[in-house]
C-alpha cells in the first residue's frame, strides 16, 4: 500500500499503477536523432558542473580505496570500457573507473570521511562538505541502474548526524573556518552606494541596490534581462522576476519582486540608478536583451566580477566598514542576508514572514510556497520598506516620480533620447520595455538636480554621457511640466502602506498646528511691545518731533537707497564692459534652466611652460570617462553641457570644432589620440557630410548607422566579436583598432586592402644596415650607439 504524501511532490511508487501488463514493444530502440534529442531534454535535470563535481567525488574515494585499502578497490570498483566512458547517458566526465553501488560496504564510505573530515590546519569541515559525498553517491547509483544496500543508507546516516554535533562542538572551541558572511545592514549599505558612486563605478551601484532590494543572490542579478522586469501590476512598483533560481531551477515557484521609487535620497533610488545604467550602456542592448552578461560568457561572469569590485571597495574603506562587520566576514552575500535583516527589524510591524520568504527565494516547504505565491499585499509593504525611507517619513507613501500624461510627445522624445538602442531595438519586440523606462527616466528627471551636481564635482563623470542631462531646454520641460508625484490616471495610488502611516500623517499634522500655536503666544509679547512703540512713534511724528526710533528708521531708509544707487551703478558699468568673465552673473549650483555658450576667449590655461592660453573650454573639463562610440558621435555633432566648480552651466560647442589649443596639455593628448581618429574616420562614410547646423535626433542616428556600415566595411575583423561586446568599447579602443598598424596586423586580407597608402607616420621603415648616430645633447658630441656600449667620440 502506498505510504500517504508527505510533500506536494507525488513520487512515482505512490502513483496509482498496474505493472501487470508488459510493456509494448519493451525492445524498442529509436533513432539516434530522437534519442539525442530526449537525451538533451534529460540532461536539463541537473547542471553539468553538479555532475562532474559527484564524478569528481566519487574520483576521491576510489583514489583512497587504491592507496589504503587496494584489496577493496579491486572488489569494489569496475573499470570502464571506451564504449562505458563515452556514453553520452552516463556521464562518467574524466573517470577511468566506477564504483559498483550494489553491495557497497560502508564502512568504507565511512573510513574516508574520517580521513576527509580534517583540514590541513586542523580544523574540520563542515558537514555539507561530507554529505556531498553521499549524494554523489546515490547519484551515481541511479545513474548506474543499481540499488544501494539498507546498510548504507544507515551506516551514512549514523555518522552524518554524529559528525554534526562534533562539528558543533568544535565550532565552539573555535576549531572551524567559518565562512558565512555577515549581515551588511542599511547604514553600510548606504555607505557603500555613497563609496561606489564615488569611484565612479556606476556597475557596483545599479547592481548592488538590485540586490537589496530583492534579497537576491549575486548570480541572480547577473543574469537579469528586459524580460525579467515589467511595470507592477497596481502600477505604481516595477516587478522583477527571475527565469528560476538555486531553490528552483525549472522557474516554476519564482515569484515577482515589486521595488519602489526612492524620491527622497538620489544614491539610494533603485528607479535612477538602473536608469542611469542603461542610458550609459544604451549601446551594449542593441543586440541584447541582458543586462550586465556579455554574449559568449557564463551567467556567473557579471557576478564574479561584481564581488571582486565590491570587495576591493570595501576594502579601501576598511577602516570605516570595519565598525559595522568583521572585515574578514565581508561577502556580497551579506548584502542579501542584510536586506533581509532589515525588512524583519525596520520596524515593530514588519511585513510577513512569507513575504520575506517569497522575496529572498527561501522555501517554506512546497505547500506554503504554492499557497503563498500570489499573495502579493505583503510584497507591497516588503518592497518600501527596503527603499530605506523611514516608515514614519511622510514619503513613506508617496507615489514614484511619473508623468502627467505618458504619451505626451515630449515625453516619447525624452525616452528616445535617453534609452537610444534600448528602445529601437526592444520596443516592436516580445518585450516592449517603454512602460519600465517610462519610470525610470520620471527618476533621472526627478534627481537631474543631483546628477548635475555629481557631474560638476566630477568633470570626467559618466553621468555626462546621458544625453538627456545634456539637452537643459528639454530636461527642464519635462520637470516643470510633465513631472508630477500626484496620482493620475496610470499610477492613481500608493500599494503597500500600512494604516498607521495615515495615522502618523494626521499626528504630524496635529503636532504642526500645536508648533504654530506655541510660536504665535512666544510672539505675542514682542508683537505687543513693537505695536505700542509703532503708536507712540506715530503719535510723536504727528506732532512734528523726533525720537531715537525714528531717526535710526530715517538713516536705515537713507542706506537702502544709497545701496541701490551702487548697484545700479556697477551693473551699468558691467554691460559697458561687456560683462567680462570676471563680472559675469554666475547661476547657482544645480540651476539647469539655462545654459550659457562661452566665447572663444571665456576661460584660460596654463600650458606646460607657463604660458597662459584664453579657451572655450574650462580649465577643469575633463572627457567622461568610458565614453561608447554612441555617445562619443553625439558630442562629436552636437557638443556636451557642462557645469563648472561654480556651478555655471556652460554648452560647450561640438567636439568636432574643437582645437589643440581649445584644451589643456593634460587632455589634448587624448582628444587627438582617442576621439579625433574614430570621429573623423567617421566623418568619411557615405552619407554624413556635409554635417547640417542644426542637428537633429534623426541625423545623429542615420549618420551613426551610415558610419558603422562604413566601419563594418573597412574594419571586418572588429566586428568578429559579439556585437553587445562590440558596443561597449570605448572611443580609446575604437581608435586603436582603426591604426594602419593594427589592422596590417590584425585586420582580413580585405581590410588590409582597403588601406589608404602609407605615410611617413605609419610606413614602416627599413633597415639600411648603417649603425645609428645621435647626438650628446649636453656636449655636442656625435655618439655612436651600438647593440652593447654607446663610444663616445
């Protein structure tokens, strides 16, 4: 009789069945076409890597069998024909042998793991590490056709759970390398954002906020893709979804993550970060729909080098992260146990259990994960929470940043211009991402104010690459007109907020009124004495008399006027002038309603020899850095906004009217070298020239994609790479690849054809045999040089 079910899983000896009847046609074999597709289909229950590493085990107790008990290994193991080792179904990787699982001594099993349990420093392993043998070898079992012995399954058991508790024990005597990292909680996690931003790695920043703000493992956000995120379903969150996770590889349990808007604090707004990302990387989505992965790399790639960054950062702040964690027990991991912590601990009514559960993928058992995967209230309140505004702030429940009317044209132009390839390339396909980045640029508009600043502290920031914070006209019609935190017909309330939230709104409001109140009585007094003093002035200037009050109110007015009368004075002068740099109206920090264009004698510099230079450019421009190709031919033709330590914000002319004596030494070794060779070789492809006065939108992508056919022409051997890789090169590297050298050295045969002819710079020059003379600049010597001693003459 079946044995009642246990999980929500029906195992197949609990199926009603009846094997009294023979197979039909048991004997049967299908062609090897169908076979090897049943086998790929097959394979997917398990990881490639998970197999080899059971084999690799498995490898480890027959290699001790061999050295410490021979006689066993010969009765215990079998080794493998060509044909054994090469069938596709049993997956033996590099093994010469196999273990025979039916009959398997334990004791033997059990022998190694004593000999395995202690490391070389003394200290054990954990019990995770042994059962790993075990399954290995059940896998292995299954895999072979064979049944293991009721002995084994005690004898391994009995020695697990004892194994726990000497691990336990020696844990407490300090005898264990812990490994488990430590909770990053929200104080150094802001810290870190602050650390990451400052570094100017926008990478670290978008990812590690992705992190929190789902509880997610580092190799879940590495495989994130356009599919992955949509517009919540109540519309005012973003929902993100994994294909499938460690806990569930076939997707089928994963359940939607809602995140919020951060309005309040800029480097912790999940919304701005990710816009800010993809504006950066616009290019890279051309061809892909992923994230952060590169075509032709594993999944785990982005987040291996995302750990790898966190951890250097963290490490040059040492001294400060150090008094939140141990140092030692610093992982990016503790960033997903972190978030957890806090949603748990924020407040005296934290979300539930489930909903904590659900987000970081941490099973409940099959039921409650099936019960639990549409109840989405919790979510709601879980997500805000992990925005780190307060529940108590009165932003606790505002609306993200959205737009009045999504479909205004200004608007659409807004996207356009941000997001690039995002959207040319995505927006007719499966998954149309203009709701998602709707959102997002609302955020970037939002905080324009804050990446401004970070851009003027920060001349080579990468924020200077987003094309929206380069266009003022268009950023600040779409702020002052379009923006809005009020509900409108697409985002029409906040989800997710707890009652008492409304509560605190009505306390805090009670207690401003008692504030006022307070401070009306604390005036009265005063407002009481000048009233009677007004009186008593007014009755003695009636009369004809003069008081102290009134003579100082008489010299107060006399000041004021004699002030006005300089000021107008020296604003006349100015415009006389001709409003100098020196006298020039300097705009507060931040204020983009206006952008000023310097002319050719605005700035100066000093050169390497001390002679002072007048520029268009500002002493402290800096190129941003890592610009793409993409975004490099959009300040080619139409030039870039910057904001100098003043805060003036300045419209420098396009790049490609800009000369060597435009720029300072320091830089202008990089505008010849880097930007002029790819921009001008740009420039020669069919249908760019002649380049209009005024640009538009529209031209600034023909002209983009006429020049990259051109390149793709004249430069095949570039674009044998995968073309989100292609994408993401930097000018630098763009115009690296395009050097004569480089292509005679790397390009095709058709490349090399298409060569202009060689110049005195790039010809290669011939040896005539004669020994090279040069000159003592001190002595005037001729010098000699040979391949082992300089004779001096």
């Amino acid at each position: 009789m079946a044995r009642g079910r246990q999980t929500g899983r029906i195992l197949p000896h609990q199926r009603d069945t009846d094997d009294r009847v023979p197979i039909i046609f048991a004997d049967a074999v299908i062609n090897e076409e169908h076979a090897a597709a049943v086998h790929t289909t097959e394979s997917q229950g398990m990881k490639p890597k998970t197999r080899n590493e059971y084999r690799n085990r498995e490898n480890h107790l027959m290699v001790f069998w061999e050295h410490k008990y021979p006689d066993y290994f010969e009765q215990g193991t079998v080794l493998l024909t060509d044909e054994e080792k090469n069938d596709p179904n049993k997956y033996y990787h590099k093994n010469q042998r196999d273990i025979r699982y039916a009959g398997i001594n334990v004791k033997l099993i059990t022998a190694f793991l004593s000999n395995k349990k202690t490391k070389a420093n003394g200290n054990l392993v954990h019990p995770s590490d042994l059962q790993k043998y075990g399954d290995a070898i059940k896998w292995g079992a299954t895999v072979a056709g064979q049944k293991l012995p009721t002995e084994y399954h005690i004898g391994m058991d009995t020695f697990l759970r004892a194994y726990r508790k000497e691990f336990a024990e020696a844990k407490s005597n300090g005898k264990v390398d812990e490994k488990a990292s430590d909770p990053v909680n929200a104080s150094l996690f802001s810290l870190i954002c602050q650390w990451a931003l400052a570094e100017l790695n926008i990478f670290v920043w978008v990812f590690s906020l992705l992190m929190w703000h789902m509880m997610a493992r580092s190799i879940s956000i590495s495989s994130m893709a356009l599919h992955n995120i949509r517009r919540g379903t109540a519309g005012d969150s973003l929902a993100f979804k994994y294909d499938n996770s460690k806990t569930d590889q076939s997707g089928e349990f994963v359940q939607e993550k809602n995140c919020y808007a951060n309005p309040q604090t800029p480097y912790l707004c999940l919304y701005l970060a990710l816009g800010c990302y993809m504006s950066i990387n616009s290019e890279s989505f051309e061809s892909t729909e992923k994230l952060f992965v590169k075509s032709n790399t594993k999944n785990n790639t982005a987040a291996q080098n995302y750990c790898r960054q966190l951890s250097a950062l963290v490490s040059r702040h040492a001294d400060a992260a150090k008094k939140f964690l141990r140092i030692s027990r610093f992982h990016a991991h503790g960033i997903r146990k972190g978030s957890g912590t806090h949603a748990s601990s924020a407040t005296t009514l934290p979300p539930q259990f489930t909903s904590v559960a659900a987000r970081g993928e941490w099973s409940m058992g099959k039921i409650l994960d099936i019960y639990f995967q549409f109840a989405m209230g919790g979510d709601y309140y879980l997500g805000r929470l992990l925005t780190l505004i307060a529940p108590e702030d009165e932003l606790f429940d505002s609306l993200p940043p959205h737009w009045v009317d999504e479909e205004h044209p200004t608007v659409r132009e807004g996207i356009e211009i941000t997001f690039g390839k995002v959207v040319s390339s995505h927006e007719n396909g499966e998954h149309n991402p203009i709701g998602v980045l709707s959102f997002l640029l609302a955020s970037m508009v939002h905080h324009s104010d804050w990446l401004l600043e970070q851009m003027a502290a920060r001349p080579d920031h990468p924020f200077s690459n987003i094309p929206i914070l380069n266009k003022p006209e268009l950023l600040k019609e779409l702020k002052d007109e379009h923006l809005t935190l009020k509900p409108t017909v697409a985002v029409k309330a906040a989800t997710g907020i707890p009652p008492f939230v409304a509560q605190n709104r009505l306390l805090r409001k009670v207690l401003d009124i008692c504030v006022l109140n307070h401070e009306a009585l604390g005036e009265f007094k005063s407002d009481l004495t000048e009233a009677v003093a007004e009186a008593v002035d007014a009755k003695v200037s009636a009369e004809g008399g003069v008081n102290n009050s009134i003579l100082l109110g008489q010299l107060s007015r006399l000041r004021d006027d004699i002030r006005e009368d300089l000021n107008n004075t020296r604003t006349a002068l100015a415009e006389q002038i001709g409003n100098s740099p020196a006298t020039a109206d300097v705009r507060p920090r931040g204020d983009n309603t206006a952008s000023r264009i310097p002319r050719p004698d605005q700035f100066e510099y000093t050169d390497n020899r001390g002679k002072v230079h007048k520029s268009c450019v500002p002493a402290s421009f800096a190129f941003p850095r890592g610009t793409t190709r993409w975004d490099g031919w959009r300040k080619w033709l139409e030039g870039q906004v910057y904001i100098d330590e003043s805060g003036t914000t300045w419209k420098l002319k396009p790049f490609r009217h800009l000369n060597g004596m435009d720029l300072k030494p320091q830089i202008r070794a990089a505008y010849h070298n880097e930007w002029q060779q790819i921009f001008k070789r740009m420039e020669d492809a069919p249908g760019v020239k002649p380049i209009p006065d005024s640009i538009t939108e529209e031209y600034i992508k023909e002209s983009y994609d006429c020049a990259t056919q051109f390149l793709k022409d004249n430069y095949s051997y570039i674009f044998t790479k995968p073309d989100d890789r292609v994408a993401s090169y930097a000018v630098g590297t763009w115009s690296k690849k395009i050097k004569y050298s480089e292509v005679l050295k790397h390009g095709t045969e058709e490349d090399k054809q298409k060569l202009p002819p060689p110049t005195a710079n790039n010809n290669k020059r011939k040896s005539d045999g004669k020994e090279r003379t040069t000159r003592n600049p001190r002595r005037f010597i001729n010098r000699v040089s040979t391949h082992r001693e300089s004779i001096v003459v």
